[in-house]
C-alpha cells in the first residue's frame, strides 16, 4: 500500500510538470465546450431576408411587415427583379428571398378563386440552413393566411399545437453537452492512459518497475489513478459550463449521473491500457487513441449525426462504440429526469465493456512479458 | 578471487530461450559467487540482455535450470525481483522528477520506510555530492552524475545481487573510471555484481568474464586467464579473436 501511494505521488509529479500534459487534460475540455457551445449550432438566430414586391399593394406591405416583425428574420433589402437574386446570393449577402408576384392583392380576394402565390427562393449550397430557413419562412406566411382569412371569412382550420418535450427550445447546446462529455472524457481518459503508459515503456522505466517486487497489475493501477481523479474532475468541469454558461439542465439525479460518469470513466481508462498493450511507442498510442476512438466517437456514438438515420451495418457497428450507450445515459438522467430503472440496461452494456477491455489487456500484457 | 567466500548466488544450467525458431541464449551453464565482480561480455545481439532478463525475472526461460539468489527463475520470481537490483540499458530514472524525487520513488517502491527512505537519501546525496541538486530535475544533471545516481538507486534496498545491462553507454573516461570505483565498492560490501559492457578495457576490471558468441558462452575465466589462454596482451585482442 504504501509503495502504491509512492507510485501515485511519482505519477501526479508527471502530470503536473508536463505542459502539453495539462493542456489536453484541462485546455481542451473548455476550448471544446466553448467552441461547440457558441460557434457550432443547429439553431438559427436571427437571418437575414431580401424581398423583390411586384404588388406593391397593401397586402404585400402587410406581409413584409409581419416577416420583419417575427423573431426570424431582418428584411434588410428590396431587390429589384428576380435575376438579380443570384447576383446577391453570389456576393453572400442573404440567403433567402422572398418574391411577391404583381396582384398580389387583388388575386387574394378574387371572388371565385381567392388564391395568391408567394415564391420563396434559398440558397442551397447550406442544404440544412436553406431547409431551416424555409420552414420559418412557410411557417410565418401560414400565419399571416390565418391573420387575413379570419378577416373576410371564418376559415375551417386544424389547429396543430407541437410541443418538443424535454428540449423544448431545440437548443442544439443541450444535445451537444452529452456528447462532449462522453468525447471528452473518452479522449482524455483513453490516450492520456495509453501515452503515460508506453511513455515508460519508451524510456526503458518499465523495465526497471517490472524488475521490482511491484506486481504488474499494481503498477498499472498506480498508473491509471490520477487520471481517474483528473478525469473526474473534468466531467464536473464540463457540467458546470453547461450549467452556468448554457444552463443545460440536470432534471435527474446528480449522484446517478456523476457515478454512470465514473464507470464510464473507467471504460475509456481500460481502452487505454488495451491500446497501451499494442503500441509500441508514445505516438502510435497517440494515433491510435485519434483514429480509433476520436472518429468513431464523433460519427457513431449519436452525437453529432442521427443513428437512426444511418444504414443498418452502422448502426449495428455502433453498438461497440462505448460512447453510443454513454449518451443515451446522459440524455435520460439530464434532459428527461431518468432513474435507475430507465438506464440499467445502458449502464450493464457499459460494465460488461469495461471488464471485456480489462481482461483482454491483462492477457495481452502477459504475453508480452514470456 | 580465491580468498573471497565461495557460494554461489547465481546458477544456470543450459539456460535456454527462445523466440520462435530463433534461439537467443543457447544452452549457457555458469556459477557466480557472491561478492564477485561477473563481467558478461559478447557483441550486439548475442544474447547478453536476454540472460540479463531471465534471471531477473523478465523472462520465462524456454529450458533448462537457474537460480537467482536462491531463488529458482520459473517459480520464485517474485522473492527474486525483492533481492536484486537492476539497472537497465536505457537510462532508468524520471527526468521529470527531481534527484530527491527519484531517490524516494524507488525506495518506496522497494519497501523502504518513510525514516528508512529520509535516511538513505541523506547518505546517497552526501555520497554523490549532489546535495545542492537535491531539488533540481534529473535531466538537467551531465549523463556521468545521473548514471551514478541510478546506480545508487539500483542499491537503495541493499539487494544481494545488482544486474547492470551497460551502465557505462555513452560516459566519458573520468566518468566510467568513478563509477567502476563504486561497482568495487558494493562488491566489497558483499554485493555480488552481473555487469555487461562493451568496453574491453572495462572487462580487465572484473573478477571473472564470460563471452557470448551467438547465444553461447564461448569462454569463460579470469580476464588474466583468458589473455594467457590466446597469448595476447589485452582482453580486446581476446574478443577480437573469438569474433573471428
């Protein structure tokens, strides 16, 4: 035991005299929360709007007011002609236009027909924020029909009333906060454990602590401790930005939460030390621990792209990916207010991970030493 | 050599290992007794570090019989590892750490008590002169004072036997000269040392030589022995001759 706090206190010392060390374990966690937090977002914010009016009637005016008035868009020009859409949309200076057709008006309350058409055009080399853009558009001239048609007739109307649950402002911040912590603790928690280790290994100490009385599994747990601490450390640290910072919500409990964070914690350690067994230096491990576990984390754990929306054979494959079943954990105990009783499915998947990667390593670090 | 205590510390007996059809160590049978000064001699690749790390423990022979320090290599490595010390090829300690750092870390991890590691880092760094570095980083000292320092820490837990895989690599002559002088002077205490180095001139220094010539020991005796045996005048004519 008490070689054992000599081995965790040696390993502090490393941590905190290595720079580049530091920066990963604490830099990037508030560089990324950040980053994603305020510049990468689904949502859309106020946008900027052209219209080209051919009415020039009252109607017309009404409608380009009530887009104004909305909290989507700034009517910030009045284009003459239709050709000279591409002109502004090449020079990147909005990107949807709104064309009212001559008799706008008058078509509205012709007798017979009542009908008026609008045209609205969007630039789609953005495909999702063109889609974005068009549905508040469409959404606010249905609006402005029902404003108009409760005035000349009472209409026949199905009122739809949509309420997203557990998200209710689609703030894209709240998807993101799981995600990041399952990336970040994944990142940090598996490479910094595979460099530390074949970091000995490269400057020969291993051997040294191999021909001492310590018992290899001793020396692995001496090595993994700070981390799991650091670790632990940064999961509150990523809470906390998301709390005060974007005020993403913790309905479940907080105790549930930060003890799923630990054993998954421990799931990213033990790829660490399986990844510390087959690289042979502190850059392979490096490589490794970004190409193996970086991409498949972003792109298949549900994060950033819908599983659902992936082809079947992916979204088989992601059911290896530890991250997948961390997020759907954390999504149920912060943003629906889960217990126990709706994640101990996800929580096993994780354990029985956990403990697959731990015997493996132990078998493969066995082997290196016969 | 004939007035020290003769009992023999470490044994092997047609120790072998092998790497898949590659046979590193070939059958190598030889005695060492305690307090002895064993220079393990043989070109790159011929099979010296492999020995080194069986008998420490590292390794799973492939066959054959040793014993380190009483303790049998198949079986006991654990009681084997508590009475040796080693010193690796690559330089063994934290650059990262501190002399004093070092010093405790490896000490502790041997066992030692907190009195026993306050003890022995105050006679280490008084015995190395490296009081005033005490708190400086390993790797701002010259490679000479932190080889000597890793020898030191080799020692901390007084093991019976000290395996050192070329500990003079890259040192300058005045540098190789003190640290041999400490080898003697653990030897002298009654510490047995296994040392492999490629420096002939080194090799007079020990009690008895082995050379390895592709996985076999190809002679073995007194360095004034093996110069008479081949009528030559220094053990580099020796090598030389064996290379051949």
């Amino acid at each position: 035991m008490f070689a054992f706090i000599h081995f965790v206190k040696k390993e502090t010392y490393h941590i905190f005299r290595d720079k580049r060390t530091l920066l990963i374990l604490f830099g990037m966690p508030v560089v990324m929360i950040i980053l994603f937090g305020y510049a990468i977002r689904n949502d859309i914010g106020r946008s900027d709007l052209a219209v080209v009016d051919e009415a020039h009637d009252a109607y017309s005016a009404k409608l380009i007011a009530e887009i104004n008035a909305s909290a989507y868009f700034d009517v910030v020009k009045v284009l003459p002609n239709e050709a000279s859409i591409d002109n502004s949309f090449r020079k990147e200076e909005e990107k949807i236009v709104l064309i009212i057709p001559p008799h706008f008006g008058q078509h509205l309350f012709q007798p017979q027909t009542g009908k008026a058409q609008v045209r609205i055009v969007a630039d789609a080399s953005d495909p999702n924020l063109a889609t974005s853009l068009t549905n508040y558009a469409t959404a606010i001239i249905n609006t402005f029909q029902g404003h108009i048609s409760t005035i000349s007739q009472p209409p026949l109307a199905i009122i739809q009333d949509v309420r997203m649950l557990y998200n209710p402002e689609m703030k894209s911040v709240y998807e993101f906060v799981p995600g990041l912590m399952a990336l970040i603790l994944m990142l940090v928690s598996a490479m910094m454990t595979a460099i530390t280790i074949t970091r000995e290994k490269e400057t020969g100490t291993m051997e040294v602590l191999l021909a001492s009385p310590l018992p290899p599994a001793l020396i692995i747990l001496g090595k993994i401790t700070p981390y799991i601490l650091l670790s632990f450390i940064n999961a509150l640290l990523i809470l906390g930005f998301g709390n005060f910072l974007f005020h993403v919500p913790v309905h479940g409990s907080l105790i549930l939460l930060l003890a799923e964070s630990v054993l998954f914690i421990l799931t990213a350690l033990s790829l660490g030390i399986l990844i510390s067994t087959v690289a042979v230096n502190q850059q392979t491990a490096m490589m490794i621990s970004l190409g193996g576990l970086l991409m498949p984390t972003v792109v298949l754990s549900g994060f950033i792209f819908p599983l659902s929306s992936m082809p079947v054979a992916l979204q088989w494959l992601a059911n290896f990916i530890p991250a997948k079943w961390f997020i759907i954990i954390l999504r149920d105990i912060m943003l629906k207010g889960n217990g126990w009783g709706y994640v101990w499915k996800e929580t096993m998947v994780l354990l029985i991970m956990t403990l697959f990667f731990i015997l493996l390593s132990i078998k493969r670090f066995k082997i290196r030493l016969s | 050599m004939e007035n020290k205590i003769v009992q023999p510390v470490i044994t092997a007996e047609s120790l072998t290992k092998k790497f898949g059809h590659f046979t590193a160590t070939d059958a190598i049978t030889f005695q060492v007794k305690k307090g002895e000064i064993f220079g393990f001699l043989g070109a790159n690749g011929a099979g010296k570090t492999t020995a080194i790390r069986m008998l420490c423990g590292l390794l799973m022979p492939t066959s054959g019989n040793a014993s380190v320090a009483g303790f049998d290599v198949f079986t006991q490595t654990e009681e084997i590892k508590k009475n040796i010390g080693y010193m690796s090829q690559k330089f063994s300690l934290y650059e990262d750490l501190t002399v004093k750092e070092n010093i405790r870390f490896y000490g502790g991890i041997y066992g030692l008590s907190n009195s026993g590691l306050k003890e022995k880092t105050e006679i280490l760094l008084s015995k190395l002169k490296l009081k005033n570095e005490a708190r400086h980083l390993v790797k701002s000292l010259p490679l000479g004072w932190k080889q000597k320092l890793a020898f030191s820490v080799a020692l901390i837990h007084e093991p019976a036997i000290v395996f050192l895989d070329e500990p003079t690599g890259g040192v300058d002559p005045i540098t190789r000269r003190q640290f041999w002088e400490m080898i003697y002077e653990a030897a002298y205490c009654g510490t047995t040392v296994f040392v492999t180095t490629h420096y002939m001139d080194e090799a007079e220094y020990c009690d008895r030589v082995s050379i390895m010539v592709s996985g076999k020991i190809a002679v073995m005796g007194t360095p004034d022995a093996l110069k008479k045996g081949f009528s030559v005048k220094t053990m580099n004519e020796v090598f030389l001759k064996l290379a051949r």
